[in-house]
C-alpha cells in the first residue's frame, strides 16, 4: 500500500511540475507576442506622427499659396470685380411661388 501511495504521489508531482512547466511556457510565448505588439504599435504611432506632420505641412496656407501661384494663372478678385460681374450677368429671378389655392385647381 505504501508503494502505491509513493507512486501516486509521485506522479502527481510529476505532472504539476510538467503543468507548471507548459504554463511557463506558455505565459513565455504570450510575452514575446505582446511585446511585438507593442512595437508594431509604437511603430505605426511613429508613422502616424510623420503623416500628421506632412499633412500640417502640405495643408498649410503658406504651402498652399505656393503651389497656386507656381501652378495656376489665377488673379485675385476685388469685391468691385465680383458685383460688376454678377450684374453684368442679368440672372433673373426665380418664378414667386404659386398660391396653395391655384395648386388645388389645377389638379383636378
């Protein structure tokens, strides 16, 4: 009975000791996962920041003005160009709106 009893309890020990073993492992392998996804993200909040800054550097006004006047022959517009203009065009008026008492006659 006390070989049986030494046996059993010697396997059990074993196979803690190999549990614990698995689930050293395991936690291990989870470790190096996370740190390279830890590094995956710095890296992309690295190239985030650059293309925030670009963008700050290509939307800026001053950049933008540049590139209009390198590109386009545009001139600048003074507010006595633009009414001239629109009255220039002669753009009539829309029609007035039809009183809801014509509308109900003509249908019917």
């Amino acid at each position: 009975m006390r070989v049986f009893l030494s046996t059993v309890f010697l396997l059990s020990v074993f196979a803690a000791v190999l549990a614990v073993n698995m689930l050293g492992n395991e936690i291990n392998d989870r470790q190096a996962q996370l740190a390279k996804l830890q590094d995956h993200i710095t890296d992309q909040r690295d190239a985030m920041r650059v293309l925030q800054a670009d963008w700050a550097l290509l939307t800026s006004p001053q950049h933008l003005q540049k590139l209009v006047t390198q590109h386009l022959n545009l001139v600048a517009v003074h507010a006595q160009t633009v009414g001239g203009t629109v009255a220039a065009l002669h753009v009539p008026l829309p029609p007035p709106a039809l009183p809801r008492t014509m509308i109900a006659l003509s249908d019917g």
